[in-house]
C-alpha cells in the first residue's frame, strides 16, 4: 500500500473486516506475533491496540477508524545507520519471524483489537504498510486505558509528507543517519510508564 495518509484499508489491512472470534489473555500476558517469512529488514515494527467495549463480542462490530489507537510497543533503528544498520525487521527475521509482545499490566478489562503493524522502508519515497489484526477480550483486575495524548487515529496518523516516511535509504544524507523517529503518540504501558 503506498498510499498512507487517508486509506482506509491502513485500519486493519485490506481486505479488513470485523472478527467474530477471540481469544482471551490477562493483562501482562504475552502475545506471539508470527509471519511465515518476511523478505524485508530495514523498517519499524508497531503495535496498537483499540478498545472496543467491555463485552468479549464487543469488537464483533467495531470497525476501528477514528482516535481509538493506542501504542504498546514499538521498536525502529536499534543501531547502526539508516541503511545498514539494526532495524526491528532484521531482529523479527532473526527470531524466526516472531514477535513477542506484552499486554500492559493495568489495562482495563475488555474487548480490544491489537493491531500488528510492519513498516517497510526499502522502497525509495514509498513505504509499504503491513497491518494485521486480531480480537482479544484482556481479563484482569486493571482500570486504566490511555488518555488523549496517547491516542491516535487510523487511519490519519501517518502523514504523506512525514520525513520519517518521505525518504531513500540509498542516498544521502538519510544512508549515514544513526537515528530514526517513530512518528505518532508514545507508547502506553499503564500508570508510571
């Protein structure tokens, strides 16, 4: 997908639809992510999860778009250049294409989507976005969910002329860079992270 700034598929990925399925975990459980391959290695990997409703079906009908995303992990330029260096990419292929990722100990009990998403910047001034979803009702005794600055909306929250995104790997002066910014809200991780 190389249009990122209003398309609507960015959601959930394309085609997208409402799961009838969940699968429960508590708060502070640990969720796999795996991907039978990936060809690409320089690029962030991005997790959101959205609140759908405190009822297990309740994301059964949500569809998503609007500012009900927040972050839970994120990982871009570990070390290295821009081009060269250690990117989220290479650490998922090397851990045989999972990824591991923590349920925030407080969050509120309820329906969510979590969102998986890879960000591949191989591609000259094109950044191709690969979202995957899935449905989780988290159980628990935790009564947070992030407030407004912690929120975002999707799509929208990637811009087309966001410098992160608008760039060539290959070229200077972006090759040599040793740092690169995830843009959006930080990462929610419950009260006092």
């Amino acid at each position: 997908m190389r249009e990122y700034g209003t398309t609507p598929s960015q959601e959930n990925g394309n085609p997208g639809s409402p799961s009838e399925k969940y699968a429960a975990i508590p708060a502070g459980g640990e969720i796999k992510a795996y991907y039978p391959g990936w060809p690409h290695d320089i690029g962030p990997i991005i997790v959101w999860m959205a609140y759908c409703g405190p009822n297990p079906t309740s994301c059964n009908s949500f569809m998503g778009t609007g500012k009900h995303w927040f972050k839970i992990d994120r990982a871009g330029l570990r070390d290295g250049t821009i081009q060269n260096g250690q990117w989220a990419l290479k650490d998922l292929i090397s851990t045989n294409y999972t990824w591991s990722i923590t349920v925030p100990e407080n969050l509120e009990q309820g329906a969510y989507l979590l969102r998986h998403e890879i960000i591949a910047l191989h591609v000259p001034f094109s950044p191709e976005f690969y979202p995957e979803c899935a449905h989780f009702y988290v159980t628990g005794s935790g009564r947070e969910r992030p407030s407004e600055e912690y929120l975002a909306s999707i799509p929208g929250v990637w811009r087309d002329d966001d410098q992160a995104f608008h760039l060539s790997i290959y070229e200077e002066p972006t090759a040599s860079r040793t740092e690169w910014r995830i843009p959006g809200p930080p990462v929610w991780g419950g009260s006092g992270r």
